[in-house]
C-alpha cells in the first residue's frame, strides 16, 4: 500500500492528496482512484466534480480494479468492456477477502445499481460489503452508511444510526463528515441538539479544507448566533467559500458588497456575484435576486425568481411567491396555488408561511 492510500485510509486528508497526486504523476491506478473520490464526492472544498472524478477513475483503471470498477458507472451500456469488468470484479472481490477496504468501498458503489447487463444489481451485498468496510474503521463506508441511514437512501431511515455512524467518520478528522456531524447537532437529529458543538464540527470542517463550512460560520458571525458578531470575520469566510467557488459563498459575499458594511459597498459587483451564484444552483442568490427586484417596484421579475427559488426547495422563496399569489402582486391572485406554496414553507419550518396560513384562512 503506498503512502498515500494510506493516510487517505486514514482520514488525513490533506497530507493524502498531496501524496497522492505525486503518485498519479507516476501512474499509480490506486492514487488515481483515491483522487477520483476526491472528485466525486466533493471530498475537498466543496464541489462535486463528476466529470473530473470519471476522468481520474479511466486512467487508473488499466492497473488498479477498484478504479475500473468506479469508471463504469459513467459509462454507456454499450461501452462497458464486460470481460475486463468481470476481471475487475474477481480481483476487487480477492482483495476485499483479504481487507482492502477500497476494494469494499468500491464493490459496494458498482452492487448498489449494477452495471447493465453485466453486473447484477445486488443490494444486499452491496450494503455488506459497505458495512464490512465501515467496520474496519474506513471513514468513507462510515460516511456512507451514514447519510444513507440519515436520509433514508438505500437504507431504512434510522437518524440515530445515521449520527452514529457520522460522528465516528468525523472523529477521524474528515471535513465532510464533521460537516454533516455539525448539521445533526444543531437540528437536533440523531443526536442531543447541541449548537455549540454544531460550531465547533464547523469549525473543524473547516481547519480539515471542506470549505462549505465557511458559509455556514460565515452566517454565524454575520448575525451573532452562537458566536460573537464580526461581519469583517463573516466576509472574509464568505470570500474563501466563494473563492474555492461555492455558490452560496458568493451569495452571501454579494450580500455584503450590497450592504457595504464590512467591505466597500459595490452593487455592481453584488450583482454580478448573485447572477454567477444562481447560475451555480444558489437558490439563496435566486431569492435575493427577488428581493432587489421586488425592492426596485420591478414585482413580475421579483415573483419569477421567487418561483424559480421555491421550486429549488427555498423555504424563505416558497413563503415569498404564497405572499405573491395570495395578494397578486407580479401575479394574478391565485388563492390555490398560494396555498400550496405557503403549506411547503409551513412544513419546512416557515413559522410565517403558518400564520399567514391561518390568518387567510387556507
């Protein structure tokens, strides 16, 4: 096992990426592989980068059958080499007899869907093989098993189970699990509520480069909840998240810019950052491209980006486009379709979307 499979085993995951891209420059399959999950989940910084994560896997799938194994599932039916997968599928299998918890991890992807016709769908070893893995301390099966138990995909939802299996991922200093831990701790779910862990998970998160957290501390600083107020502190994190291109970073980021509170006021910039942000998937910058509209008398285009936002899953947006349709304003009135927006904001936790509920009598 090369030096850098092992501290990515390991949970150490900037010093294992520097390892390992020095060993993908040698054409090492299994640095490759380790990379690709990098990718593919997001590991790193915040972005999910699929089509990069396809590229590492095929480069390292001539010599390492995990990564041969991962690139299929970006491939055609037509362009599997059934042969080499089934090659691929007794060597991995070899391996994770023998404790290769890569091998596991990546028998477990290929089983959970299958591979057209070649590989079987098998739901059930795919879950053992993922449990054996989790059980030999590898933190990606434990993050896995996790948010699997957590959401309810693939497994029968269990959020305790789901915390559990989380926090030992975390323990072992993987950003995005201590990311997810931070989440569990401050709704409460899975575990005692616990805001100031919460920060703390963040926090770490952070230090260990899952640059997500930065917009989350970042919106704790700005508002002095469970931190003491700095808005110079909460743009600054903001200008890292957005740096490493999260688009809810960028948002917030031209948030102050707008504001000019914590940095010199530039709406323009602002507004080029909210468009950016919402071209990334921000339905945050979706929503407060409303909000300047709807405060420039401009309520047609506020109420379209409402809409687009609360079709994105925005709470604060779905409340905003009920308040549009209840009293048509950049709509026609429409009681019933408000009533359907304002109902999804009630059931996500709009206290005003309940009462304006109430109040007119939907």
């Amino acid at each position: 096992m090369n030096q850098g499979e092992t501290l990515y085993i390991e949970g150490r995951m900037e010093e294992a990426r520097t390892a390992l891209r020095k060993e993908a420059k040698e054409g090492d399959g299994r640095a490759l592989y380790c990379l690709g999950q990098y990718e593919l989940f997001g590991l790193w910084e915040t972005r999910e980068r699929p089509a990069e994560a396809a590229a590492l896997f095929r480069r390292g799938a001539a010599s390492d059958a995990p990564a041969l194994l991962m690139s299929t599932l970006f491939l055609r039916e037509d362009a599997v080499d059934g042969e080499a997968v089934r090659r691929a599928l007794a060597e991995a299998e070899q391996a994770a007899d023998a404790g290769d918890v890569n091998a596991l991890y990546a028998l477990s992807a290929v089983l959970w869907d299958g591979v057209g016709t070649v590989v079987e769908k098998e739901e059930d070893k795919a879950r053992a093989y993922c449990e054996k893995a989790a059980a030999l301390g590898f933190w990606q099966a434990e993050m896995e098993m996790g948010l699997h138990y957590l959401n309810g995909t693939r497994l029968p939802q269990d959020e305790t189970k789901g915390a559990a299996f989380l926090k030992r991922a975390a323990e072992k200093g993987v950003g995005k699990a201590e990311y997810h831990m931070a989440y569990c701790c401050l709704a409460g779910v899975g575990t005692e509520k616990n805001p100031s862990l919460a920060v703390s998970y963040y926090q770490k998160a952070l230090r260990h480069g899952y640059l997500r957290a930065a917009v989350e501390l970042g919106v704790y600083y700005e508002t002095g909840t469970y931190v003491k107020q700095d808005k110079k502190k909460a743009y600054q994190l903001y200008h890292r998240a957005a740096e490493a291109g999260d688009a809810d970073g960028k948002a917030h980021l031209a948030d102050c810019l707008l504001a000019g509170e914590a940095v010199k006021r530039n709406a323009r910039q602002a507004a080029a950052l909210y468009a950016e942000a919402a071209k990334g998937g921000s339905a945050y910058a979706v929503l407060r491209m409303g909000e300047t509209a709807f405060s420039g008398g401009d309520e047609g285009t506020a109420f379209r980006y409402f809409l687009d936002a609360a079709r994105m899953g925005l709470p604060a947006a779905q409340y905003l486009a009920g308040v549009c349709l209840l009293q048509g304003r950049g709509a026609a009135p429409d009681r019933q379709a408000a009533a359907l927006w304002l109902r999804r904001a009630a059931q996500r936790g709009s206290r005003e979307a309940s009462a304006l509920l109430m109040q007119a009598g939907l």
